[in-house]
C-alpha cells in the first residue's frame, strides 16, 4: 500500500480514486450484448454464456434433481452457519417492517401510506473467482420477507457448468422459485428484456463486476429499476493507537481478497498505526490462498496520514466508502458525524466480515461513491410505498377553495372544475 502523509484537499479526488474502468470504457460492450439478447434472446445468453464462462449448457435451468443434489453435498456444519446467518439476516430485516401511516390531514380529509411487496424481483449472485453464497441470504430472505411473489436468481456457472451447492441449498432454504446458470452482462440483460427461459423482472439486485453494474445502469433506461449500482469492493479503515494492528490488516485484506479490482484504504492520525499494519500485511498476505488476487488489490491501495480527526472525517465523506471500520479514541466522533457511507462496523471486534455473513446487516452496498445518494439493501428495497386517500363532503368542502384557487394560478382550469363542480352540488 502506497503511504500518503497530508494530501492537501484539493488533491483528494485525485487521490481516492477508485481501480475501476470508466463508464465510458465498458458501455459499448454493454450496449451490444444488450441488444443482441433484446432481439435474439435464449440464442444470444447462451453465447455469452459459452464466450464468458467457456461453457455449453444444454439448459441453463436448474431442475429440482440438481436442487436435491446439491442439498445433499453441502456439509453439515455449512448448513448450520447458514442456518444462523439466515435467522440473524431474518430478525434484522423483519424488524424493518413498518405499519400503515395514517393522518387526517384536514377533518374530513384521509391520507394514508402502505408498503406493498415488488411483485416480480431479480437477484444476482457473482460467481467467478468466490461464489458468494451469503449474496443469496441477503437478497432473497428480504424479498421473502417484503412479499415477492416471483424471486428469480441468476449466477454464472461453473467449468462444469454448475452452481455450487452452497449456492443452490441457501436459495432454496429462502424461497426462491426460479434459478437461472447465467451471468455477467448476459443475466441482466436478460432480466431486463426477458426471453423463453428467463423472465423480465421488475427490478434487479446484487452485486457484480464493473461490466454488471453498467448492465445494471443500462437496464434502468428500459424501465427496470435496480437497488444501487453495487461493483468492486471497498472498505476504509479509521484508526489510531488504540487500534490492534494485526486486525486493522486482516480487514484490510479481507476486501482485498474479493478481487484485483476491489480497492482499501487505511486513514490515520498515527504514522505509528501506519508502519504497524504495514508489516502486518506483508506477514498476513503471504500466507493468503487467494494471494495474487490480494496483492493487485493491496497495489491499488493507500495508507493515509492526517493530522486530526477532523480532517479524516471530511475526506472519509469526500470517498463515500461502501464499507467503514472505525477504531479510536474517539469512535463517537466519527459514529455522529459520518454521512457518506453504506455499512459501519466499530471497534476492536467488530469485523467487517461480520456483516459479509452472519450479523444481521445487509452485505448489498453502494459502491464508487454512491453512498453520496444511496442506501443499501434493506427491506423496503423489496417494496414500493403506496399513497391513498379519501375525502368526504366536509373534506372537500375545506380544502376546494385551495384547490381552485392553486389550479387558477397554474392555468390548469379543468384541475379546478373537478372541484367547482363537486362544491356547486353541495351547496
């Protein structure tokens, strides 16, 4: 990891920039496949399919035969460290339901909110070099939850044109109805058009490599709506003296591991910390099975020094990271005053893969900066709010002369007879 000693503000963009292609480098190729699977559909995802993941499926359904298969070959103790992570992930997410909102408004005038369930949702579930099978438990168990009636899941196949079997037992332990061998730009343009196989879904979930979160962008301009452009994987780190270095660097190396293009950063007021966890990673990587993957992710990385907690927070909100460690002397301070961010995880013994898995929290974060304007998944990310109303003879008769005095000023007069004529007749 490169170290930077006090960057002046004007070089922080420059700085926290993130190891990924632009949007511009990826959109053609986006484009082309889109429209080749818009016009030609199964034909052209199995293309893909065969040019992507070197594999040619005779179906990319997974029959209920491969279900039960797969259940059978997932170890004992798996399925009950899946069983846990799916009873926290379910009372977290359970606890976001929300009752109906109700308020008169005006006597005689009834509003009221409802949440109803996205009746036909799509997940997406990377496969490559980690299949993620805790991306099934994120996404599915809220759709569950919310409602969903149809709950589609897509992810690449293997070499032996599989999904691995931790992948098949969690989706099927969380009620997902339909489940696709397909991947990358393929499975989103196909969730967005829909063909013979595969159904159009009303919007599409989970994270992906860059070309699926420009898939997942593009879909948008054909009316299918998605939860947050989610890529490569990030995570800063705040900490000072009070940090255990050794932890500081297993986190750091933990998103690292995700993939070449995932990106840490460790943000100090202490060049001690800095030396610390340098030497940390070094001791740590060179042990690390998935240590090629790590070190070209370390490489895209940056230890920064600052001089006070202050000047971190403003520069941690300018990066906006998907995932933030806080441990110092002074965790309220940043606790209180973080507004860019997707998920936090405090203290010593908080580690970050604790949300990856088993905590409660949703894994499914904005990333590149988007946590400016995004949430993460959550339960309402399953769920649209719906506004109704009633309003009696008094109610109108209390609010029409607004009505048509607000509709006059737009010139809007066929606005204001809805209400002049209702006001005539109760006089």
């Amino acid at each position: 990891m490169k170290t930077i000693e006090n960057p002046q503000q004007k070089d922080w963009s420059t700085i926290l920039e993130r190891p990924t292609k632009k949007v511009g480098d990826i959109e053609a190729t986006v484009n082309e496949i889109f429209t080749d699977i818009q016009e030609n559909g199964d034909a052209a995802v199995a293309k893909y399919t065969q040019k992507f993941d070197n594999i040619v499926l005779d179906t990319s359904s997974v029959s209920v035969s491969e279900i039960e298969a797969a259940i059978a070959l997932v170890p004992q103790a798996l399925k009950e460290a899946i069983q846990v992570a799916k009873e926290n992930i379910t009372k977290f997410h359970a606890a976001q339901k929300t009752d109906k909102v109700v308020v008169e408004t005006t006597k005689g005038v009834s509003c009221w909110q409802e949440k109803r369930p996205i009746q036909k949702v799509g997940l997406y579930v990377p496969g490559g070099t980690a299949p993620l099978l805790s991306t099934v438990l994120m996404l599915a168990i809220p759709a569950q939850i919310a409602g969903c009636k149809e709950i589609v899941l897509c992810s690449p196949p293997n070499k032996e044109g599989k999904l691995p079997p931790a992948i098949l037992y969690a989706a099927n332990l969380c009620g997902v109805t339909k489940i696709i061998k397909v991947g990358g730009i393929q499975a989103i343009a196909a969730y967005t058009f829909g063909t013979a196989t595969i159904p159009q879904v009303y919007k599409i979930f989970g994270p992906g490599n860059q070309f699926v979160t420009v898939a997942k962008q593009l879909a948008t301009k054909f009316g299918v709506a998605i939860d947050m452009p989610a890529g490569p994987s990030e995570l800063l780190v705040v900490a000072d003296d009070s940090a255990n270095a050794s932890y500081v660097a297993s986190d750091l190396l933990s998103q690292a591991e995700h993939g070449a293009d995932s990106q840490v950063i460790l943000v100090s007021t202490s060049k001690k910390l800095i030396a610390a966890v340098s030497i940390e990673i070094q001791k740590q990587l060179e042990v690390l099975p998935r240590v090629a993957i790590a070190q070209q992710a370390i490489h895209n990385s940056k230890s920064i020094f600052v001089e006070s907690d202050e000047i971190a927070l403003a520069l941690i909100n300018e990066y906006g990271p998907e995932h933030f460690i806080v441990c110092t002397e002074n965790n309220d301070f940043y606790i209180d005053n973080i507004a860019n961010v997707g998920s936090v995880f405090i203290g010593n013994y908080t580690p970050e893969s604790a949300g990856d898995y088993a905590s409660g929290t949703n894994h499914t974060l904005p990333t590149n900066g988007f946590t400016k304007a995004y949430s993460g998944v959550n339960l309402d990310s399953f769920t649209k709010s719906i506004t109704f109303q009633e309003i009696s003879k008094e109610g109108i008769q209390n609010i029409g002369k607004s009505i048509e005095i607000m509709a006059a000023a737009e010139g809007l007069q066929a606005h204001k007879n809805a209400v002049t004529l209702r006001l005539k007749d109760l006089k």
